[in-house]
C-alpha cells in the first residue's frame, strides 16, 4: 500500500511530539518530530504537540521558548496549540484513583528509608533493582492513617507482554520482570509513566513514534492501558543517533540544539532533508521537498540500526539547497549573518547589493556563515585591510600590473562583467601573461583577499568608482611603500 494512502487502520491517526523542556530542542528530537509529522501528514490525521513540563526543577520557560522556535524554524506546526502537561495534573490523579478503586493498584507505604536498604540488599546479592511488591496484597490499618503513600500499579505477574513495534518488529517481555511501578507519588504528583499513558490516550493518540530509549518505558505503560481497558496506540521505535564513529552521539560529534545549527548558517530544508535521511530511506533518492517526503514516507522505510551523524555531508547537502534557493530569499537569510560581521545595520541600498550578489556568493558556499565572510568585500571600507595572502599577491611587479588595470577599466566602454572582462584580458595580452596573473594581485586589491567570487562579478558588483578607487589605494600604497 502507498505511504500517502489511508487504510482501514490509518483513519483517524493522530501522532504526538512530546519534549521534556529541559534544554535546547536537540537534533534527535527534531527528527523524532519530523517522523509524526511526515506520518500523519500522509495519511490526513493530525500532528500534535505536547511539553511534558511536569518536572518544574528542571524545566525552564527558556528551555519551552527554544523547543517551540526550533520547531518554527524547521516549519514543524502542530495542528493545534501545544498540550502543556502541568494542566493536568488532577486528571493524571483521577485516573490514578480509578485504578486504585478498581483494584488495579495500592497504596504503598513504604518509606525511603526502606527502599534504600531493599535496593542495597539486592545490589549485594547482584539481583535486579526492582520493588518488591510488600505492600501489593497488605491491608492497610488505623496504623498507617495519616502516613504518607504512594500509589502503585499492580502490575501482573504471569506471562508475557508483546509489542508489534512497526519499526522493531515483535519484541516481547517477561512480565515478571516488570513490578509495581509508582503511578502517583507522596505529594500527589503523577509519575511520567502515568502521565504519558493519561495524554496520549485523552489526546486520542493513535501512533506513538518515539525514540527507542522509550522501548523499555512502554511494556510498564501498556500495563496502565490494559487495566484501564483503553485502547493500545501503535508504537514505533525509532533507533538512535550516533556520532560518525559509531559512539553515543555528543558535543563533538554535533549533538548540538536546532538553533545552533541555524546559527551555524544551516537552511532549515536542508537540516530537514538531512534529518529524513539519517534513518529512512527511499530507495536512492537522496533529496526531497516537504511534499514528496509527505507522499513517500512510511514506518517500514525506517531502519532498526543506529544512525551515524556526518557533519560533512549535512555541509554537503546544505550547499545543495544554497544553490537551489530563490536569490531574495536568501539574500534575506544572509543579511543578519553579514550584519554581525560587519557590526552595523545594512542599508536598503546595501541590502539590495547583497541580493544581486546571490549569483556570485551561492555557487562555493557551504553555509550562511561562509557566504557572509564573501560577501564582507562589498560593504569594506577604504582603505581595505588586506590578509596574508592577499598582501604576498601585492608584491613585486603588482603595481606594474594595477596601474595598467587601473587605466584600462577606467577606459572601459562599459561596466559590465564581459566589459570588465575584456579590459582585463587586453592588459593580460600586452604584458604577454596568463589572465590569472593580472586577476589575483586585481582580486586582492578588490577584496582584500585572495580568494572571492568571479574577479569580474565582483567588479560588477561594486561599480566603477569603487572599483577604481580601490585600485588606486593600492597603487598610493606602492609610491609610498
């Protein structure tokens, strides 16, 4: 069955995209968002988002504002406003209750003190660490009123737990390796087990797609589901990203935030398209619109392997989409980049340079940061500071070479890159040497540097009276040096 085509069991999907707001909307993640997106994109359901923000410690507005920008930027919308999980805490204890009324769960009083020495005993005797269920068939007494407790689910104990994971395959449990997990603490607060199990299903969720760090989550959760006799979600779980080497993805390997990666001058499609790739696959294809990965995209084209991040070729990729881009567009992209390289605001004049500059700037350019650093020689100001390599072009016999561009452009009929081009050749021709003698000490003189766009682009670009004023710097120089 084609991915874009609903079956009997896709009527109606909803999938879910659930951040902790502890930290920068992480790469993994923003996959993770992508995939519920893409999958309910293609069968006409809905794309949901929840901030799991339960954890008032740790979660942090900032850590909200950078998840909801991240997702923005990378155009992953939700289908309606985001579900804050803080709201419902009184449902989660609701639903707590009902399986303590309905004899699905107990209350336990075990303090902390007891369940330290229960795990000290059992990491003596090298056994698992795992409650024991002493209050699981206990009745309580006048002893206990008034004590703290906490709500456990009374989790069963014969047989196996199964997952027919769309992505892992069946993948099954001992049940008794599972115990009675906390569903609502001391203090009235639900566990995340709890929580998440309460959402999705209020949510309506259908799919859950998530990170396999979740697998193990999931038989305890379906433990929740059944005794509340609600229906199962489908699960798909999505391996993990690793580092080039093969390690757990870090730091160094560029397990940075979204916004660092826009920082770094990344378009958002090519990060997208990057992000798709790394775990999924169509055949060769190795780049995609939003529409054709929405058409094309299914649970069965995701690997069951780690993926391993490559810098390199998200660089790669990432030039793909810069050449591909509309010029005003990036032009618009670009300007912040160029105006915090140069320390001021660019004018409209200025900025409309930079747009006809696109042409020139996008063919080499791997990122926004490197086109920013390009593009400096059209907004330098006389004289222009000249790097290493551009002051060893200006060296012996480049004044020579200059002065006779300098009188041969400003004879120029025209200013254009072919009439540029022309006086240029003709200097090259009377000195009896290649054009690229006379166009590197020309380059450096323009730029300031030895390496730029075209030569003649560039004397386009900044005009005649520029052009030829800067020339003329340099050749003041030569008299006086």
């Amino acid at each position: 069955m084609s991915a874009s085509v609903a079956g009997p069991n896709d009527l109606g999907v909803v999938t879910r995209f659930a951040p902790s707001p502890t930290g920068f909307l992480h790469i993994g993640g923003a996959r993770t968002a992508l995939f519920n997106l893409l999958f309910a994109r293609a069968r006409g359901g809905k794309f949901l988002l929840r901030i799991e923000d339960t954890d008032k410690a740790r979660s942090t507005q900032a850590a909200i504002d950078a998840i909801l920008d991240g997702m923005n930027w990378l155009d992953l919308r939700p289908d309606e406003e985001p579900l804050f999980q803080s709201t419902r805490v009184a449902r989660h204890a609701e639903v707590a209750n009902a399986l303590l009324d309905a004899g699905h769960a107990y209350r336990c009083y075990a303090t902390a003190e007891e369940l330290e020495a229960l795990r000290a005993e059992q990491r003596a005797s090298k056994q698992p660490l795992r409650y024991d269920g002493r209050w699981r068939d206990r009745a309580c007494g006048e002893a206990e009123d008034g004590k703290p407790f906490t709500i456990r689910l009374k989790a069963t104990r014969e047989g196996e737990t199964v997952i027919e994971d769309r992505v892992q395959g069946r993948v099954a449990v001992q049940n008794s390796e599972l115990d009675d997990m906390i569903l609502l603490r001391s203090d009235g607060t639900p566990t995340y087990m709890l929580a998440v199990v309460v959402d999705d299903h209020d949510m309506d969720v259908t799919h859950v797609v998530r990170g396999d760090d979740h697998l193990s989550n999931t038989f305890r959760q379906l433990g929740i589901i059944r005794a509340m006799g609600w229906p199962e979600p489908i699960y798909a779980h999505v391996p993990m990203i690793h580092g080039a080497d093969g390690g757990k993805l870090s730091k160094r390997h560029g397990a940075l935030g979204v916004d660092a990666y826009r920082d770094m001058g990344f378009l958002p499609e090519a990060l997208e398209n990057y992000l798709l790739r790394l775990g999924w696959g169509h055949g060769d294809v190795e780049t995609l619109t939003r529409d054709e990965a929405v058409a094309l995209f299914s649970l069965e084209g995701v690997g069951r392997s780690p993926s391993r991040f490559d810098l390199k070729k998200l660089e790669s990729l990432n030039g793909h989409y810069i050449r591909a881009a509309d010029d005003a567009r990036l032009a618009a992209l670009l300007r912040p980049f160029v105006e915090r390289r140069i320390g001021r605001a660019l004018s409209e004049g200025e900025a409309a340079l930079l747009g006809r500059a696109m042409p020139s700037l996008k063919p080499r350019a791997k990122d926004l940061v490197e086109m920013a650093d390009s593009a400096l020689f059209l907004f330098a100001e006389r004289p222009l500071p000249l790097d290493e390599a551009a002051a060893g072009l200006l060296g012996d016999g480049a004044a020579g070479l200059l002065g006779a561009a300098h009188r041969a452009l400003a004879a120029a009929g025209g200013w254009t890159a072919a009439s540029t081009e022309a006086a240029v050749r003709s200097v090259a021709e009377e000195q009896g040497l290649k054009l690229g003698k006379v166009a590197q000490p020309l380059r450096a003189a323009l730029t300031g540097r030895a390496t730029s766009p075209g030569i003649f682009d560039v004397l386009e670009l900044i005009g005649r009276d520029e052009a030829l004023a800067r020339i003329a710097d340099r050749l003041e120089d030569g008299r006086n040096g």
